[in-house]
C-alpha cells in the first residue's frame, strides 16, 4: 500500500472524459513523474488529488484513507500539497507571510505565531528567498515566484507534494537548481509527483514516470523504459527523445 | 509588526483625537455634536464594510439592509428595554441575519455576489414594506426618542469599538487570511484556509457593527420607515468613502467618510443647487490621480518626501 493510491479514478465534463479509469500507486519517499501531452488530463488529476475537483467514479486514498471529494483545505491539512500550472500567489503579500500563512493555517493543530516564524524563516532559506523576505511577490521574477510557490506548499508540512509545472519558463541554470531544491525537498522525506514537460528534467529526477494520453494511462515505468516506449514515442515524445536517450 | 513602542507612539494622534471628540460638547455650538454623529455614522459604517470587503474584495452592497435591520430592532424594542440592551439586541440581530446572507451566498463571487447583495437590500426593504402595508397595517414606527448628547456619546463608543476591532484583526493572522482570500482563494484553500468559515463569519462580523449603529441612529432620527432604514443610497456611500480614503488599512476607510462627509455638508451649505455635480466632480477627480485612495497619497508623500 503506497502513500497515495489512486483506483480507477474517472472524472467527466459532461460528455468528455478528461481522465479515465487511471490508476496509480505511489510510495512514500518516491520522485513520479507525470507526463503526456497537453490535454491529457493530468492537471485534472492534481484536481482530483488535492481537491478542487470532485471525481466522477473511482476513488483516491491517502496513507490508506479515502480522500476523494473531500475540501482542499481538508485534504492539506492531512498533509498533501500542491504547487499551481500558473503560479497563484498572493500578489500584495510579502514573500515572508506567504510562508509564515501556510505555516499557521496548513497544520493539523492551531501553530503559535512564534514557531510559524521560524519555520518560515528556515524554509526561506531552503529555497533561497530569505534576501527577499519583505518583498511583495508580484515584484518578484517568475523563478523566484516558483520558488515561493514550493516554499508556501511546503509551509503546509506535507507528505506528499505535487508540483504542476513548475518548471516551465525557467532558464537552464534556474533549472538546475529547482532540480537540486526537488531532490533536498525528497531527501527531507516528502514524496513528490510532479507533472512536467521539460523531458530533461523529469527524465533526470524521477524514480518512475506515469504516461497520460487522452485522459488514460498509457505507459507507467522507468524513465529509460518510458523513453524507449513505442506509444509514448508516437503520441508525445518523438523520436528525437529516443534518439538522445540512446546517446552514451 | 510594530514593537509595542512604535505603537504607543503611533497611537498619540489617535488618542488625541479621540479626546477631542470626546469633550467637544463642552466647548462647541449645541448644533456641531449632532452634525459630527452623522459622520460618526458613515465612519462605522465605512470601516465595518472595509472590515471584510476590503481585503477579501467582495463587495457588498447590502450595508443598509444590516444598518435597517439594527433601526428596526431598535424601534421594536426601544420601548421595552433600555437602549444599551437594544444597542446589544441590535447588534446580535444583525449578526444573525449576516451569518444567514453569508451562507445563503457561498457559492457567489464578483460581481455576482455584488449584485445579490443589491438585491438582498431590495428584497428586504419590499417585504418589511408589504408586511406593514397588508400584515401589520401600519407603514413606519416611531423610535423612542434619546437626547441628542446620549447619542453622540453612543455613536462616539461604537466607532472606537469598530475601530479597534478592525485595526486589531487587520493585524492579526485573520487579516492576513482575509487579504489571502481576496488575493487568490483557491491558492488559500490549498494551504489549509477553510475559505467559507472565514468568509460566514468576518461578514457577519461588519454587519454587527452596521446594525449596532443602526439601533443608535434611529433613535435620532425618531421616526422611520422601509425607505428611511433600507434606503438604498446607504448601500454605495461606504462603499466610495472606503475606496476614496483607500483600503489598505483601517485609516483609509476612516479618513475617507470624514472627509467626505465634511465635503457635502460644506457643499451643501455653500452651494445648495450644486453641490451634488460638486460632489460626484470631487470624488472623480481625486479617484483618478489616488487610485488607492488617500491613503495612498499619504504613503507617496512619505516615500518620496522631496518630490510633491
């Protein structure tokens, strides 16, 4: 039984089938990686975990229990965290109290303002903001802004972080060190599922990658069994992934 | 955060003013306390709207609906029970009815939300209005009268309590989990914010304080109807004097009814056929060169002190 479990999990906008029957098991301390093309139904997936959808059939367990359609603020306080496709941050909110909020209100029991501080202030530090603390996040850049974004998910003291895209629009240099962030945040004990188009970065971090076409699951393995996979070849990657795959 | 000293020291002004307020019977005109308790009246109700509009951005247009519901109150039971329990009664009501309109609105944002509002106060001001017509057959009431200088005092208390208690929770978690919620609610549900909890309750918070002055108002008023305590015009007026003095904190609202409370009855004085163009003129103006108000203009100054 893994840390989050999901069972046949469906979801339908009417007529459309955004996800379909996918299942999926996920193990405490695991990098997956999500991938597949746009439109696949893997933001609806994240949805469906962290609750701002409801699914139309199957269900998805955390640590064991059923947690499909409960409230996102419940299900964060259970201990899963997100980060968003287009960051959403509070843009008049100094980078310090985006943290320091998620300390207070993402735990189970009421914090004492003291610990949330500290807390916030070691985080900001994990991620490298603390030069940055009292700015206002809409006058960071769009790394720094990612960075807050895993900074407050983390406030939230999660086992399970899910990050949906976040690494898109950064530089080569910015995404080595998210890269770097992602594996101290894994060594910390959380578990991560992130979605991802930039295939050197998911291929490099993830311990397994699940394959999502048209709302159904159609490859789910090793990055190297992934790569050379002739669907996933066909309906997303292109042959020139496999081809620097196969390079030394 | 201010230390304890920063705060003593920003709060001398403050308390001087109150001051001032206090003992200004005692050396001004009979007439100034009853024209300074309407603007006492449009700082409490400015503040207590700012209190939860202002940093979640729903904006509520039923302040009169809440305000209506305090006079009411007030003139039902302003027979029976002295007027410090009416006050209380007034308040509690009010509370009630905002705990009701907050979960009856849940699912609404924007500019639905606004307008559901609207016409909540519609609603209300149409059925009390039905209910004295055909029910009880008798349009309006008479409120107990109070002397003027009680109420003064009253109105002066009651916006020292909003007051407080916006300033108070402006600077506690709660204003930083309201200012989250109107800043990007899903990202606040997602970092354990139970949205709906905060939204039911801060709501109804600001229209305990709406109809905590209602109740005071209508005994200097005497006489009044569903126009007079629903009337819809009361629905906008906080709504212009929080975003003229500016949002941002509890000063703005305040700074705001004052000053635009003085303005009109200064315009009205002066220039008895114009002074709405006047008035509408003045709020545009300054509404485009202080978009955040003027408490806005205030943090310019002090940001760039030689420029002006």
């Amino acid at each position: 039984m893994g840390i989050l479990e999901g069972d046949k999990v469906t979801k339908f906008f009417g007529g459309l089938a955004a996800v379909f029957d996918v299942d999926f098991d996920i193990n405490k301390g695991e990098i997956v990686g999500l991938i597949g093309p746009n439109g696949a139904g893997k933001t609806t997936l994240f949805n469906m975990i962290s609750g701002s959808l409801s699914t139309t059939g199957g269900e998805i367990r955390y640590r064991g229990k059923r947690i499909s359609n409960l409230k996102p603020y419940q299900i964060c306080k259970l201990g899963i965290a997100r980060t968003f496709q287009s960051v959403k941050l509070f843009a008049n909110i100094s980078v310090f109290d985006h943290v320091f909020l998620g300390s207070i209100c993402g735990t189970e029991s009421r914090t004492k303002t003291a610990d949330a501080q500290r807390k916030a202030a070691t985080l900001l530090e994990m991620v490298g903001l603390s030069a940055r603390k009292s700015d206002l996040a809409r006058n960071l850049p769009l790394a720094e802004q990612k960075r807050l974004e895993v900074a407050r998910a983390l406030s939230t003291e999660p086992q399970v972080l899910l990050l949906d895209e976040v690494m898109a629009g950064l530089t080569a240099t910015e995404l080595t060190s998210f890269t770097t962030l992602i594996r101290e945040i894994r060594n910390e004990g959380t578990t991560i599922l992130l979605v991802e188009h930039v295939m050197q970065a998911i291929m490099d971090i993830s311990d397994r990658i699940i394959v999502l076409h048209h709302g159904v699951k159609i490859a789910e393995g090793l990055p190297r069994e992934i790569v050379t996979n002739k669907r996933v070849i066909e309906v997303y990657l292109g042959t020139d992934a496999y081809a620097e795959h196969q390079q030394p | 955060m201010d230390t304890p000293r920063a705060l003593l020291k920003k709060s001398i002004f403050p308390s001087l003013l109150v001051l001032f307020l206090a003992t200004l019977p005692f050396y001004m005109p009979p007439y100034t306390p009853l024209a300074v308790t309407s603007i006492l009246m449009y700082i409490v109700l400015t503040v207590s709207w700012a209190m939860f509009c202002g940093p979640t951005r729903y904006i509520s247009l039923a302040t009169a609906t809440f305000f209506g519901v305090g006079m009411y109150t007030s003139a039902v039971l302003g027979e029976r029970l002295p007027l410090p329990l009416v006050v209380a009664c007034g308040s509690l009501v009010s509370f009630l009815i905002g705990l009701l309109t907050g979960f009856i609105c849940l699912r609404l944002r924007g500019f639905y939300f606004a307008i559901f509002t609207f016409g909540l106060n519609e609603l209300v001001r149409n059925f009390v209005l039905w209910w004295e017509g055909r029910v009880a057959h008798t349009v309006g009431r008479w409120v107990v009268l109070v002397d003027s200088l009680t109420i003064y005092y009253y109105m002066l208390v009651i916006v020292l309590l909003t007051v407080l208690v916006a300033f108070f929770i402006s600077r506690s978690r709660y204003g930083l989990i309201l200012l989250s919620i109107g800043e990007a609610e899903e990202a606040a549900a997602h970092i354990g914010i139970n949205v709906t909890r905060y939204r039911i309750f801060f709501f109804a918070l600001s229209c305990l304080f709406m109809g905590m002055a209602g109740a005071v108002m209508a005994t200097k008023w005497a006489y009044i109807d569903p126009r007079i305590a629903f009337n819809p015009v009361l629905n906008f007026t906080p709504v212009l004097m929080a975003l003229f003095g500016g949002v941002g904190n509890v000063f703005g609202p305040i700074l705001g009814a004052g000053v635009l409370t003085l303005a009109s009855e200064i315009l009205l004085s002066r220039f008895p056929y114009y002074y709405m163009l006047l008035y509408g003129i003045l709020f545009i103006v300054i509404i485009s060169f202080l978009p955040d108000g003027l408490v806005g203009l205030s943090r310019r100054w002090r940001e760039n002190p030689l420029i002006s």
